[in-house]
C-alpha cells in the first residue's frame, strides 16, 4: 500500500524532512551531473531555435553553471525567484494551464483582500491543480491560498496545515506543500541566479496603470464624501417645491403632518391612515407624496400598484401583508401607492386573485385603523370611477383628495420651481407664459417639459451643441448663456403641435 506525503510526515517527520532534502540534493546533484556531459547543440530557450553547434564551437570559455542553467530549474526555484521580486499587490500563479488557473483563481478572489497590479503565471505541466501566492500587506511575508476544490497540506518542522478551498496560511523557508502528492519545497531563494530566464518560465500580466486610475476615482470620491462642500447631496423636495396645489397641501398638513408631529393634539379625534389622491396624469400626485413624507419627517415607501402582485395563488397577500408589517416596524411610515386602479377595481368580476387581493388590503387598512399606526397609505389613480366601493369607503381609504390642473397663479409657481435653477433671460415675461400655459390646460409635468425644451432650444440657437461637437465648447460660453423669449415660444409651439397630433407624419405615411 502506497503511503501519502502527508501520512509519511505524520508517522516521522524529522525523517521525511530529512528524506525530501536528500531528494532533493540529488535531483540537483544529477542536474549537475547531467550538465557535463557534452552537448550537441546549445538552443535559445525562448524560442527553440539553434544558438551554437558543438562541432564548431569551442566550450572552453563556458563553465558549468552557466551549462546548467540552460535547463529548465524546478519549480521551487522558480517560485523562490519570484518570491524575491515580487511586492505587495502581486499576484502569482502557477499551474498545468492559464485558462484552468485563471478560472480557479477568479473564484477565489473575494478572499484577497487587496488590489492587485501585476499577475505573474508559471506553468507548471506537473500540476494537478492551482496555486497562488501574494505578500501579505502589513507583514509582507508570502501567502498562499488554496483556490482548488480540494484540500492542499503545509508542512513544517512544528505542524502539518490542511488547508481547504480559499484558505490562506502564510509560509515560511522549510515549508512543503503538498498538492495532489507533488511536493513543492518552500525557498528564500533559488539555488541560482535567474534573472537572464525569468521570461522562458513566467507570464507577466502587468495591470498597474488602470488599477492606479481607478484607485484614484474611488480616493478622490472617498475624500469627498467627508468633506461637505464637495458633497452633492440632493435636495430633498418638500411642499416649497410643488406648486398650483395649496389648498391640498394645507389638507395633507392637517390631516398627516399635524397628528404625527402633535399627537396629543389628536387624541379625542378620529384620524384617517387612507387616502386617495386623484386627477389626470402630471398633476404631481407622486412628487406631492415625497413632499409629505420629507415635511413629516416619515420614512417613504413608493411603489406601483403591480409590483407586489405575484402569480401565485397567496403570494401577492403575504406581499402586501410583509410592508405593511415592515411600515408598522419603521413608523412613521407613508406608503404611496401609484396606479391604484390596477389592483383596487370593483370586485365580482371573474378575477377572483384579484378580489383577494383587495380583501387583503382592506383588512390591513382596518388594522391600521384599529391599532392607530403612524403608518398613512397614499393612493393615486387617474381611474377614479373604477376604485371598489368597499376601498372608498370611511376607516380604509376614507378621505378623497382631488389633484387638479393648477390655474394661472398655481402654473407661476411651478414655473419659478423648474426655472429656479435654469438661466433664465430677465426679457421672459412668466406672467404672460403662466396665462398661455393655463389657456392650454398645461400640467405641473408639462411646464417642466416646456422648461427643459426652451433650455435645449437656447443651446441650439447659441451654438452651444456645434461647440460641444467640435470641442472648442469653453466655460464662458456656458456662464454667458440665457433662456430667451424666442427658446420658450419655439418649445410652446412643440407642445402645442404635439396635444394636437400635428406632428410631422412619416415618409409614405398617407392618411
């Protein structure tokens, strides 16, 4: 019966020590053997190609090591070579092939906890797996890490390692590593100087210019996340951002922001958790729903009404019943719910997944009524009529609150918010455009659209994309640049021709 490595050292170590030296002494020792007997010809290792021809060459002048090293050394010393120029943030790899090693290797990276610049491959044919080395960080001693699905050992003089799939154990001179029965000694340095072969027996994989770029990025982004005035952060939308809706945000105060914030205030009365807002689409039922939650002070959950539904049979109620619990959890709590409509039609048809999840959702509303949460459920549908009577109804969703078309005062208001931060020229009269805008019936999502087309008009007029084309684009071009009278009117008319349909019909398009 065949004894293992592993089994040898463990029945006497100093013996198998000693052993693996005298192995490896005469392994050398014929290396050196080998070398003086004469050599036909000496070949560039490199390529296979014919350097000298013994019949014509005088030896005289070569001595022996320099013979010997004509072969390939062994994989300790290559590796002993390496472990010498390598430093922190190299990687090396040794193995049967690069495409194996390299698959091995990336499966075992999360554990690497560092960047790495260079990769250096060895291919070893001997190989029954992979290994790779890297110097540790703080104590730059080499590591090893066992990117194989099997178990590697480590011996030394005081203990025998298993090391198992994506371990690391750092090593020492004297140390053995045992893979699949091959025996790699662990060396402080070759026996000889490689330097003049290191390009016959390594890959050199060399990342440090990218990985220096994008260290860069993330330091600069790191920097300045801790100091505040390079930090961006964005501006939280509170009700001084909506405008044209001041009679529904005094409604909103009164009946969510003034009972979380003063509850004593509200003890003796009964207070609504449903409501629903609703009115022709753009009317800003969602950024209204933000606003509230910032004014409050209360944790925002947004969501379709489709995207807690499920295909299976129970699935969508425990959804909903899941954020529900998770809004009473992190109370106070708003939860706005767009599209209602599509969950929260009449019942009775031949959807009956559909009904249970309407019976779900109402018994959640009862509970939160019953219980008193500061939990509030916000509604928005542009489909009032076809809502279910029982959703409607006071305890669920009893408060019912029109978001309208803003007037010409209301369609001002939400001009100067979208233009707050836009170049506008002094020339543009708002008043006059705030009367056009409500002639036309414009939502608070068409001023903003409007805005934005006059912005890119403007850049069209000055010039401003031909300079960005031809990079000649300066900062002063920027800085100099205004929102015209004539940017807006030109972004008015798209619009209109586009309520109208009086959009320019497609090559061969007939009727």
């Amino acid at each position: 019966m065949k004894i293992t490595s592993v089994q040898a050292y463990k029945t006497n170590p100093q013996a198998f020590i000693s052993q693996n030296k005298a192995q490896q002494s005469n392994v050398m020792s014929q290396h050196y053997i080998n070398s003086q007997k004469p050599a036909l010809t000496l070949v560039d290792v490199n390529y296979n190609q014919l350097l000298i021809n013994k019949k014509t060459t005088n030896f005289s002048g070569i001595n022996k090591t320099s013979l010997k090293l004509l072969e390939q050394p062994p994989l300790e010393d290559k590796l002993a070579y390496l472990f010498n120029s390598v430093i922190d943030n190299d990687l090396i790899i040794t193995g049967k092939n690069l495409q194996d090693a390299k698959k091995a290797i990336y499966n075992s990276l999360d554990k690497i906890k560092q960047v790495i610049k260079k990769a250096y491959f060895v291919e070893d044919n001997s190989l029954t797996g992979t290994l790779g080395f890297f110097k540790n960080e703080t104590k730059h001693n080499i590591n090893i890490i066992n990117p194989n699905e099997f178990d590697l050992s480590i011996i030394s003089t005081q203990e025998t390692i298993d090391l198992k799939n994506k371990e690391i154990a750092y090593l020492t001179p004297e140390d053995l590593v045992i893979i699949n029965g091959k025996i790699i000694p662990i060396k402080d340095k070759p026996d000889n100087d490689l330097s003049f072969l290191k390009t016959s027996f390594v890959k050199i994989f060399d990342f440090t210019q990218d990985t220096e770029q994008r260290i860069e990025q993330i330091n600069k982004k790191n920097i300045a996340s801790l100091i505040p005035e390079a930090k961006k952060k964005a501006h939280p939308v509170t009700f001084k951002d909506v405008g044209g809706q001041d009679k529904l945000i005094d409604e909103l105060k009164k009946s969510i922001i003034y009972p979380i914030n003063h509850p004593k205030g509200f003890e003796t009365l009964d207070v609504n958790h449903g409501f629903i807002l609703y009115g022709p689409p753009g009317t800003g039922k969602t950024h209204i729903a933000r606003a509230l939650a910032n004014e409050a002070n209360a944790n925002f959950v947004g969501l379709n009404g489709l995207e807690l539904e499920s295909k299976w049979i129970g699935e969508s109620e425990a959804n909903w019943r899941n954020l529900f619990e998770s809004a009473k959890e992190n109370q106070p709590t708003i939860i706005f719910i767009d599209e209602f409509d599509a969950i929260a039609r009449a019942r009775g048809g031949i959807d009956e997944f559909g009904d249970k999840v309407v019976n779900q959702i109402l018994t959640l509303m009862t509970d939160i009524d019953n219980e008193g949460s500061d939990v509030y459920v916000i509604a928005a549908t542009n489909n009032y009529k076809a809502l279910d009577p029982a959703i409607k109804r006071s305890g669920r969703f009893g408060k019912h609150l029109e978001v309208g078309l803003p007037d010409a005062k209301g369609l001002k208001q939400i001009f100067d918010i979208h233009a707050k931060k836009k170049p506008i020229d002094p020339k543009v009269n708002k008043d006059e455009i705030a009367t056009r805008l409500f002639d036309l019936k414009a939502s608070g999502a068409d001023v903003k659209y409007i805005i934005n087309e006059a912005h890119i008009n403007g850049y069209q007029r000055a010039g401003i994309f031909e300079k960005m084309e031809n990079n000649t684009l300066k900062d002063s071009d920027i800085d100099n640049f205004t929102i015209l009278p004539e940017d807006i009117d030109k972004a008015i008319k798209a619009f209109i021709d586009s309520k109208q349909g009086n959009t320019r019909k497609p090559i061969g398009y007939t009727k």
